[in-house]
C-alpha cells in the first residue's frame, strides 16, 4: 500500500465494512445467510486494512517530523550564521 489509491481504496473497504456491521441488528440476526453470519470475518478484514493504512500514517508522521528537524536545523544555522556575520562588522 503505497500510493493514494490504495490507501483511498482501503478506507473505502472500511467504511463499507463499517455499514454492513452497523446493519446488523436483532431483527437480522435470524436471517440465514445474513451478515451476523460473517461478522467476526468482516471485522477482521477491517482490522487488517486498519493495520495498513496506520502504518501508511507512521511511515508519513515519521517524514515529517525528519522534514521538520531538518529544516529547522537549516534555519538555526543560517541565523547563527548572519549573527556571526552581523558581530564582525560592528
């Protein structure tokens, strides 16, 4: 899972498996076949795609927070830099 299709696709695929659990309810549990049927397969296949799309989100926080360090490391020399600049021309 690596682009923005996948991860839209697995959000997708949760949101469905969402509904269909929230469908569930007394009066379709006696159905044969119904839902209620596959309901801990459905959860598990939500968790699954849960699982991916978290670690998606790690992987994004963890450039980001490298992204942040670095620029601001960059910015923190470049001030140094014209404090030392701006003291030898005094």
């Amino acid at each position: 899972m690596n682009d923005q299709n996948d991860i839209s696709a697995a959000l997708a695929g949760i949101r469905s498996r969402l509904d269909t659990l929230a469908s569930i309810n007394e009066d379709n549990t006696r159905i044969s076949g119904g839902p209620q049927v596959r309901y801990h397969a459905i959860l598990e296949e939500a968790y699954a795609a849960l699982g991916l799309i978290e670690t998606q989100i790690d992987e994004l926080r963890t450039e980001l927070e490298y992204q942040h360090k670095r620029l601001d490391e960059l910015r923190d020399t470049a001030l140094a830099n014209e404090r030392h600049d701006d003291g030898n021309d005094s």
